[in-house]
C-alpha cells in the first residue's frame, strides 16, 4: 500500500492548498481536493503568536547550553517569568527541533545495593577523582575534582599539568581550613590517593577513608556523575588555548555548576540554593522529588567561549500557518 505520510492536520492541509495554487491550481479547487474550508485559509494560530516569546528565549538558551534536555531549560524559562510545565516544554522543544541526540545505553548494575558509607547530611562524604584532557598547544590537563556528595556541590577543581600527592593534600587542606572537615574521603585506589604523605595527613586531621573495590566504579557515583557533566558540558565544549585560559574557564564551569545549573536528583534546585535550604532550617527537601524549583534569574555562564571565538546567536520568529 501507499506508505507516503497523510496530511491529517489542518496546518499540514493549509501548506498543500498555498503549495497547490503556486502551481496553477485554483484556491477553490485546491480547498475542494485538500478539504479546507476557504475561510479558514487566513486563519492565524493563536497558539503560536502566544508560544513565540518562549520559544525564542528557549532557541537562545540552547545555543548558550547545547548539551541541555528540554527540563533543564524549562527551568530557565521558568525563572524568565514564563508558565511552562515539562509537558508544554517538550511540545516547544520538538516543534523547534532541539532534540538531542540519544545516547547509547549501556549495561547498569542492580540498583538495589546499597553504596557504602552513604551520606546523609551535608559535608559528611566527600569524592575526588582525576579528569584528564589537552590543550590546543599540546599542554596536557589533569583535574583533580572534589565534590559533596549529599550536596552535588564541585568544592574544587584543580587544574594542572601534574597533580602529585602534596598538591592533593594543598588543596583538601584548603578545602577544610574553609569548610570543616568530612567525616569520609572517598576515592579510587590510585597512587596519588594512597600515598604515605596523603594517608598520614588524612589520619591527622580525623578523616576516615572510604576507598572504593578495585573495579567498582559506581561505588564513587558521584563523582563519576560529576565528572561526566564536567567533561560533556565543558570539557567537549570549549577549546584551550593554553592551561592558564584552561584554568579561568574550568573555575567559570564549576562556579556555574554550583550557583545557575539546576540539579534533578536535588528537585532542580542549584547545590547552592539547596545548601541554603538546609542552613535556614526550612522545611526538609526531599533529593529525590522531581518537583521544579523556580528561583532567581537565569543568570548565563560569564564565560561561555575561549577569547577569540565569536559568538553566534540563532533568532527564530513564529510565522502563522497558511
């Protein structure tokens, strides 16, 4: 049989009789043969003049976040002031053809076991691991990142051509002179993490340590989690010139992590807005609710390209439907 898409919609009915009458087909025969009624070929949608603004601002924000999903820019649009439920986000996010592409799955062990030392309050657990990457002139990158694991704040990322055991033990130093110390430390068997001088000083301070089993990775998820967000949404992005323009951008990204980019596991809160939810004794947050939190403006990353590269903006108008 005929396999050919049928014209079921009215729009898609409209297009064929303006299609046919540029043709050389009479409007009145066109509507007769297409079934449209000859008044309802001015017809404007109403519909789409009112989705015009949104769908502009929504074009906007994914060119400023291409690796964002129609809720994380729900959220956005929402803070703009503009009414959007998830459902209304991804109608406008399919009619403007934004769709990202799927990625593929990949084998994912039971979930029902129980990750040790879980956290249940903040600045209980921390993670760190290393991220590695290039610069343009050939500089090599290691990242040593460190993150809360109740809050899914990025506390640091330290960016370097080598990271040793003292700079590791420099920067969590630092990090418990500002924040307190944690109960737990937890990473990966790696030597930098093992090492004498680090073990010692984490004895010192009263940490324990939560290395994970050799092979187990998703014993550190959050990390892992981590640092797949930092790697597709600015590692993938941008382009280093050198390792100190490396530096600025990174600390842009982890800064934007913590205070604009809303987090689904948290209610699509920030790490920083949850934080304060819990400081200010409000009512408790549940981490694992899908309710949408609306709160502050959408502020955009400061730096969102390396210094030199143009910036291109997309500017889409809502046309009626003929």
């Amino acid at each position: 049989g005929d396999r050919r898409k049928k014209m079921v919609s009215v729009q898609a009915r409209r297009a064929a009789v303006a299609f046919a009458t540029t043709r050389g087909v009479s409007q009145r025969r066109a509507c007769t043969l297409m079934d449209v009624a000859r008044s309802a070929l001015g017809y404007c949608s109403r519909l789409a003049v009112k989705d015009a603004p949104a769908r502009l601002r929504m074009a906007e924000l994914s060119l400023q976040y291409p690796r964002y999903g129609y809720r994380r820019i729900a959220i956005f649009l929402r803070r703009d002031g503009h009414e959007m439920s998830f459902g209304r986000a991804h109608r406008l996010w399919q009619a403007s053809r934004l769709q990202l592409p799927r990625k593929r799955g990949r084998k994912r062990i039971a979930g029902g076991r129980p990750r040790p030392n879980a956290p249940s309050g903040p600045n209980q657990v921390w993670s760190y691991d290393f991220v590695f990457d290039w610069c343009a002139n050939g500089q090599k990158l290691k990242c040593l990142t460190v993150s809360d694991e109740w809050t899914k704040e990025g506390l640091a990322i330290e960016v370097d051509g080598r990271i040793r055991s003292p700079r590791v033990i420099e920067v969590l130093a630092r990090l418990v002179s500002q924040r307190g110390a944690p109960r737990y430390l937890r990473s990966d068997n790696g030597p930098e993490f093992v090492s004498r001088a680090l073990l010692k000083w984490i004895v010192d301070q009263g940490i324990e340590t939560a290395l994970i089993d050799p092979g187990k990775p998703w014993q550190n998820g959050t990390t892992e989690s981590f640092n797949g967000k930092f790697r597709d949404e600015c590692l993938s992005l941008e382009w280093f010139r050198s390792r100190p323009e490396a530096t600025v951008l990174i600390e842009s990204w982890r800064r934007h992590f913590n205070e604009v980019r809303p987090h689904s596991s948290l209610g699509y809160m920030t790490p920083n807005e949850f934080v304060a939810s819990i400081t200010s004794n409000a009512a408790p947050v549940n981490a694992t609710e899908r309710t949408a939190a609306v709160r502050g403006a959408s502020a955009l990353r400061s730096v969102a390209q390396p210094l030199g590269h143009g910036q291109t903006q997309k500017a889409e108008q809502a046309a009626c439907s003929n």
